[in-house]
C-alpha cells in the first residue's frame, strides 16, 4: 500500500516539474510586462510540432534536437512580440487579451492546416521501458523530462536572480519607466522575457514530444493548466509556480488514482478554488 | 453630470436615434419574407449571439468584469431546460422560468467568490469554473453524460416550442434581442447603470463614494447570467440536441466576448454589430474555405482578430464615435474661426 502511494507521489511530482516549467514562461512574461498570453500553451504545440518534424525529416531524436527546438520557439516568442504584443502595450487590457485569443486561433488553424488533425507520435524514440527501483517503477521518458525541466526551471531562475541581465528584468517588471531612466533599454528586456518565455514551453515541448500525443490542440489542456498554476502561486512570482506546479501536478495524479481518471482535472480546478477564495492572490502572490 | 448634459442633447436631436433604430426594425420584423432556409439560420445565430454578446456586455462593457464563463451560463441553461423537460415532462416554456431562476442563483452563487479577484484572476477563475461545470456534465449519466440529451418530439405548437419551419424561432430570438437591447438602454441610463460604470473606471474611488461593490457587481452577473440562460433556453428547443462539449466550449465564450469588445464595449449596437462580423466571418471562413483544407478557415479568422485587436482595440462603435467626435471638432473649430473672424471684423 505504501508503496503504490510512494509511486503515485512520485508519478505526481514528475508531471507537476514539467508544469513548473510550463508555468514559468507564462509568469516570467505576465510579471515582466503585465500581459497574460492565452496563447501559451500552443506555443508547447509549436514545440512538440517542430521536434515531431525532425524526428520524421531527419531522424533526430527530440532530445536530440531539443536545443534547435528550444532556439525555434524562442525566436518564435521574440516575433510574437515584435509583430503582435508591441503594438498593444498601451491599449486596454482588453485588447492585450483579445490580440493573444486570435494568435490562439491561428497556431491551432495553422498545425490542422499543415499537419492535419490526426494524432501523432514519434516512432522508435531514444528514450522507452521505464527505470525500476526496488518495487517502484518510473516511465524513463517521463523521468527524463522532468529532471530536464526542474534543470531548466533552475538555470532561468538563477539566471534571473544572479545575473545582471536578470536584475534588469526584474526592475522593469518592479517599475517599468523608472528601469527606463536607469538607463536599461525596457524593449529589449520585453524581447528577452518573451524569448525565455517561449523557449521555456521550448524546453518542455521537446521533452514531452518524446512520451506525449501530439495533435493540433495538445497545447488547450497544458495551456489552461498554466493559467491555473500561476494564479494558485501568485501571478509574477517563481517560488509560487514552483509550488503550485507540484501541488497540481501530485493532486491530479493522485486524485486521478484513488477517485477517477475522469474527475483528476475536476480535483485541479477545485483545488484551484478553494486556494483562491481563502487567498484571493494566490499562495506566494503579492496583495494588491 | 457630464454624462446627464450629454443625454438631453442626445433628446434634442431626436430624428436621427429614433429614425435609424425604427428602419432597423422594420428590416429585421421583415426578414423572413427576403431570405429563408440556411441563410435564415445564419441570421437567428447572429441574433442570438448578439443577445449573448449584450448580456457579457453588461457585466464586461459596463461593469469591467472580464467573463470568459458565459458559455457556462448559456449551457447550463440549455441544461436545465432540457432535464426538466426529459425528467419530469415540464412545458418548455415553464422550464425556461426555472432555467433562469436555477442560472440565476447560480450565477451570484458563483459570483461571490470570483469577486473578490481582480484583473486576470478574475478571468481565469472564470476559465477554471468552465472545466469544472464540463467535467461534471460530460460524468453525470442522467444529464446525458458525453453524448448529450435529445429532446422529444412534440405536437408542432408554440405552447411547445416546437415548428415547421424557422420563421416562429426567428421572432422568438428577435423579441430576446430586443429584451436585451431595452435592458441595455436602461442600464446606461439608470442609476444602477452609472454604478457599474464607475466601478468599471475606478473601484477604489467609488468604493469611497458609497457604492456597494460585491452587490453591484453581482447584479451585472445576476441580470447577465439569467439572460443567457434565455437564450440557452431558446438555442436547446431550436437544434433540439445538446452536448457537454459544444455547449460549455471554452472558444464559445472567448467567442461571446469577442463580440461585445469587437462590437464596442458598453455600447448599446456593438453587440449587434460584433455578432454580424464574427457570425458572417466563422460562418463565410468554413463554408468557403473549410472545403480547402481542414483549418483554413481559423487561420484566416485568427488573423483577422488580431489584426482588428492591434488596429481598432476600441471596437467599431469606438471607432464610429471617435470619428463622429473628430467631425464635431472640426465644425466646432470652423464655427470659432468664424466667430473670431467676426470679432476682428
């Protein structure tokens, strides 16, 4: 008994590493210039789309690739920027939303367009058969993107707190025009967080590629699970997604175990709620 | 004050405001005699979008709470109306009443939590209840599970809302529209309709003014949520089919949304004219594209929102306003040039 609990922990901590990471690109963006992307998780279709393309062109593996992968989406996010997000920056919030729902539309419209609605999946990949300790048993794909994602979830997170580069964003995010006058060029920080932000659903799309589904509207489920994951941990704050990742992540995979399969994303979104009346800004959030 | 001096004026133009809606009427009380068959559907889905769309207006446009639930609302009501007919054989007519008591309640029983969010938690909060609201429906056998509920046959008579032909349905969504519209018109011009606006504008000041901000805000939810659950009514008695997945739709209320702020927010016409473009677009877009290619027609529909999104974010009644506004100003601007020039003289 404790054993198959151990294991279903351990299952819960995996998935909900991989949310952190997904969840971070979304915060970093939203805590850096205030706008919440609702197209974020089909840039993870983006990802998972392009690691399936080298896969079937060229036979790389998507751990191989994943470092041209992770450079892709994230040059994708700085064009998003750039084309898109620029030129809303100082209109309604209503708009900011709206400009990211027709970007939704058109990736989902896009990858049916280009690869059709079926599902896919990489045949042969590198990584299969799962690792076994003593009676616990851990898939190896799964095992090996969450170990990628806790890595990079690290690497930004030092990166933005040790480095000047990070100091920089983190004062345009505190106060965008006094960041200004020091002297820090605010557009280019607003390209750098989107261009993180994406290559972190990068990271995560190219891991997945390897163990998950892949069809035009993957990134719908993991896109709103990010929503949710960086409301529960407080909008902006990286600690916060860390937590509510994992929290998620181990609700869905043990309520998915011991109620049923059907209700696991039923539990998330009550948890979510439950944690949001007692603390309206989420776990680590900052009161209004 | 401003706004009371604006509306007199408004009353002493009175041709055009009353010539202009009176000329829409009458098109729109004669349509079914000029189209029919397909077409006639396109124009009850405009309708009954732009009735959705003035209900999220209420509550976005007017009171500022950004909703991406009101799928939920229009689907529950559609739920409601369907068990009550299949459980206990109710009149469908009778169970509209009840959908929109039981989506009523609902809706401020919702609200009360979700108020006390501002901004982005708000409308995820909103996102997160449509999952929740889904989940239970596609797992709950006797509302139909995931197959969804059929509604019986019945004699073909209004008492049970079921016709021949589309053109009774069509009045009926007509008469909900214009219910909507008068509800919007007395929002702007009551009392309860300025509270909305200011809280819109600014919560915290008009907090200290006295405003009552959960109370007001859940009137807008209340009024908004009993109106789709109308129109949910009506749409599940027109198809005579109803689904978890296509009635609580995440896209459904980003679409609803679309609406209001693509039409105008807080403007009484912009859900009429938002509902034209996107029904027209989603509808034009899948029939001559859709043969194409599968997903075509989004990518062309996505790229039109962005670009009206980057291009026009106030919406076409925002752009018509500003433009008339624009106008005034240069007639003002002669007419002071004239004085001046008078003066000199």
């Amino acid at each position: 008994m404790s054993n198959i609990f151990l294991q279903i922990l351990l299952g819960g901590v995996l998935t909900g590493f991989v949310y952190v990471l997904i969840s971070l690109g979304l915060t970093l963006i939203f805590g850096v210039m205030d706008i919440c992307n609702f197209a974020h998780g089909d840039f993870l279709t983006i990802a998972m789309y392009a690691a399936f393309c080298f896969s079937l062109w060229f036979g790389l593996d998507p751990i191989i690739s994943l470092p041209i992968v992770t450079l892709l989406v994230g040059l994708f996010g700085a064009i998003v920027y750039w084309l898109l997000i620029r030129h809303v920056l100082n209109s309604s919030g209503m708009a900011q939303i709206f400009v990211t729902f027709g970007l939704m539309i058109f990736i989902r419209g896009m990858m049916q367009a280009l690869f059709s609605a079926n599902y896919r999946k990489i045949t042969n990949p590198l990584l299969e058969g799962s690792f076994t300790f003593g009676s616990i048993a851990l898939s190896k794909p799964q095992v090996v993107a969450s170990i990628g994602a806790i890595t990079a979830t690290l690497i930004i997170y030092l990166f933005i707190t040790k480095t000047r580069t990070g100091w920089a964003l983190q004062a345009v995010s505190e106060n965008r025009q006094a960041a200004s006058l020091m002297g820090i060029p605010v557009q280019k920080m607003f390209i750098l967080a989107w261009a993180i932000g994406a290559a972190c659903v990068g990271i995560a799309g190219g891991l997945m590629a390897e163990y998950y589904y892949i069809y035009p509207e993957v990134g719908a489920l993991f896109g709103s699970l990010s929503f949710i994951t960086v409301a529960l941990g407080g909008f902006g704050s990286i600690p916060g997604v860390f937590i509510a990742g994992l929290l998620i992540g181990i609700t869905e995979v043990v309520g998915g175990f011991y109620l049923s399969p059907a209700y696991k994303y039923l539990l998330v979104y009550s948890l979510y709620f439950v944690v949001i009346v007692i603390r309206p800004q989420g776990i680590l959030g900052k009161k209004a | 004050m401003e706004m009371k001096i604006k509306n007199s004026k408004r009353i002493n133009l009175l041709n055009p405001s009353i010539i202009i809606p009176a000329v829409a009427l009458i098109i729109l009380l004669l349509i079914p005699k000029l189209i029919s068959g397909y077409f006639l559907h396109t124009v009850i889905l405009i309708l009954m979008y732009a009735t959705l769309g003035a209900a999220w207006n209420w509550l976005g446009g007017f009171a500022g709470q950004i909703s991406l639930a009101h799928a939920v609302f229009f689907g529950l009501g559609s739920y409601v109306n369907a068990c009550c007919q299949i459980w206990f054989g109710i009149n469908p007519w009778v169970a509209m009443v009840i959908s929109m008591i039981i989506v009523g309640v609902f809706s401020v029983l919702i609200g009360i939590p979700c108020f006390r969010l501002k901004g982005h938690y708000f409308a995820i909060a909103t996102i997160a209840l449509g999952e929740i609201i889904k989940t239970i429906f596609v797992n709950w056998p006797a509302a139909g599970g995931a197959i969804g509920l059929y509604i019986p046959i019945k004699d073909i008579s209004l008492k049970n809302f079921q016709f021949y032909s589309k053109i009774p349905y069509y009045y009926i969504i007509l008469m909900m529209y214009i219910l909507s519209t008068i509800i919007t018109i007395w929002i702007k011009n009551s009392r309860n309709g300025y509270y909305f606006r200011a809280i819109k504008e600014d919560p915290e000041a008009s907090k200290a003014l006295g405003i009552d901000l959960v109370k007001t805000k859940l009137l807008a939810m209340w009024l908004s949520g009993v109106m789709c659950a109308m129109v949910g009514s009506f749409y599940v008695n027109y198809v005579l089919y109803i689904d978890p997945e296509g009635s609580f739709l995440f896209m459904n209320s980003v679409k609803i949304a679309l609406i209001a702020v693509m039409g105008g927010m807080g403007s009484v016409f912009g859900p009429i004219i938002g509902s034209i473009i996107i029904i027209l677009l989603s509808e034009g877009s899948r029939i001559y594209l859709g043969g194409m290619g599968a997903g075509l027609d989004f990518v062309i529909y996505g790229l039109l929102i962005m670009i009206i999104a980057v291009y026009q974010p106030g919406g076409i009644v925002g752009a018509f306003n500003s433009y008339t506004k624009k106008r005034k100003k240069a007639k003002r601007q002669i007419v002071n040039q004239g004085i001046q020039n008078d003066s000199i003289a």
